[in-house]
C-alpha cells in the first residue's frame, strides 16, 4: 500500500461556503462570527480524506489521529474557504499529510495531519463492542 500511495502525487481539495454554523460563535469555540477552528479543522481533514478517495483497498477507510493546525487568520461568514492536503509520508498504515488553507484574501491555516488506515469491519466491531455494559 504505502508505494501505491506515494507513487503517484496523492492530494486532495475541498472548498466550503462559510455560513453562520461555521462560525466561533455558534460552534461555542469563541465569541465572534467568524470561521471556528474546529470547523477549519474539519475542512482540513475533509480535503486529506479527499485525497484518498481510490486508492485504498476495498474494506479499508482511514481515520484521523491527529491534528497540529495553525489557525492564521479570520475568515468571515460568507466567504469561501479552500483546504488542499498533499500526502508526505506513508509508514506501515500510519499517513501524514501537509495542509494549507486558503480564504479569498489569504492563507488563514497549515497543518500537520495523520491519518491511520483500518479495516471498516475490524474498526466498527471494536466501536460497537463499547456498548456492551453501556448504562442507559
């Protein structure tokens, strides 16, 4: 898998509108209407699960693991937010992409992002196994 990866350039884009529920405000990350943090973490993450698309094995996704994001300036609602995330390193199962993010003005984040490869069947049964002994 790994040289499947990097053999061919592996990135991914993704663009979104910034509307009120993308915001500080409404997200609870802070007090005013500008694009939250978490939600242009979620756009990051969006563009590197975008680069992907294809090139894992039928069974297999990938799941985040970490995020070091630097949230560089505001961006308000109404204005468009463009990520990019470009695949750097592919160790065993364990992903890093470099992603930047772009607003129609300027770049407002980077970051270091990981993601690890996994089975679907193996992972849900794992998720759904915590719910033995759930207290209701």
């Amino acid at each position: 898998m790994e040289r499947d990866l990097l053999a061919i350039p592996c990135s991914g884009e993704v663009e979104r509108v910034i509307t009120e529920e993308w915001t500080a405000l409404r997200m609870g990350s802070g007090t005013v209407p500008v694009l939250a943090t978490p939600a242009l973490v979620a756009v990051m993450e969006a563009a590197a699960v975008r680069a992907l698309e294809g090139r894992l094995p039928a069974g297999q996704t990938s799941v985040g693991v970490r995020m070091d994001v630097r949230h560089l300036a505001a961006t308000p609602v109404g204005m468009r937010v463009h990520a990019r995330a470009t695949l750097v390193a592919a160790e065993g199962r364990r992903l890093t992409f470099q992603i930047e993010a772009w607003d129609e003005k300027e770049k407002v984040g980077e970051a270091t992002h990981e993601r690890v490869v996994v089975d679907v069947e193996r992972f849900m049964e794992r998720v759904r196994s915590k719910r033995i002994g759930e207290r209701i």
